[in-house]
C-alpha cells in the first residue's frame, strides 16, 4: 500500500507549480523577463513541482535537519527560496544603480562640453 496517496492538495500543488513555469516560459518568449532572471523563478518551480510529486522527499528533508513537524521544513525551503531571490535581485539593482550613476556622470559631462563648444561658436 502507498504511504502517501495522492490528495486534492498534492494536485493542486502540482497544478499550480505546472502553471507557473508555463507562465515563465511563456513571459521569456515574450520577452517580458529575461532569462537570466527567470532561472531562479525557474528552479524553486521545478524544486515545488518535485515536492508536490514525491511526498516522502518533505519526510526526508524533515528527518535530515532534525525537524519534528514536516510542513516546517516545506516553510524553511520557501523562506530559502525567497532569501535567495532576495540576494540576487539585491545584486542586480546594485549593478543597475551603479549603472545608472555611471550613465548620469557621462551625461553631465556631455552636456558641459557641448555647452563650452556653443560658448566657443557663438
């Protein structure tokens, strides 16, 4: 006999994980994401899709880090997925800003040295 029968929230778990990368895949090829942000959306999927499908992966989990109650080690794994989006959007909006700060820096000095050679033509 199977210890983990399938339950209405096992189907909609995998429903729902099935739905959302169709939903990423769809958003790269309309170019809405890029794919290198999409990765990470991508991967806590497929790990959601995985735990929906095999149950007894939670148990495992569970029994590995030492935690009694196993939706708790699902909670931890959601916390470290939202952690890690976290950190990498975090890495992106530093470089952008450093970007941006770069791109305002030249712009200045642009509009200086266009400005001197409207002086020096006038």
């Amino acid at each position: 006999m199977n210890p983990y029968p399938i339950s209405p929230i096992q189907i909609v778990s995998i429903t729902f994980s099935i739905f959302l990368l169709v939903l990423i895949a769809i958003l790269i090829r309309k170019k809405k994401i890029r794919e290198e942000y999409a990765i990470l959306w991508i991967l806590i999927f497929l790990i959601f899709l995985l735990l929906s499908i095999f149950r007894g992966a939670i148990d495992t989990i569970s029994s590995l880090l030492g935690i009694q109650y196993q939706p708790a080690s699902l909670f931890l794994i959601l916390i470290a997925s939202l952690f890690l989006l976290t950190f990498h959007f975090s890495l992106v909006i530093s470089d952008m800003k450093k970007k941006i700060n770069h791109l305002a820096m030249t712009l200045s000095i642009l509009e200086e040295s266009l400005s001197e050679e409207e002086k020096n033509s006038s």
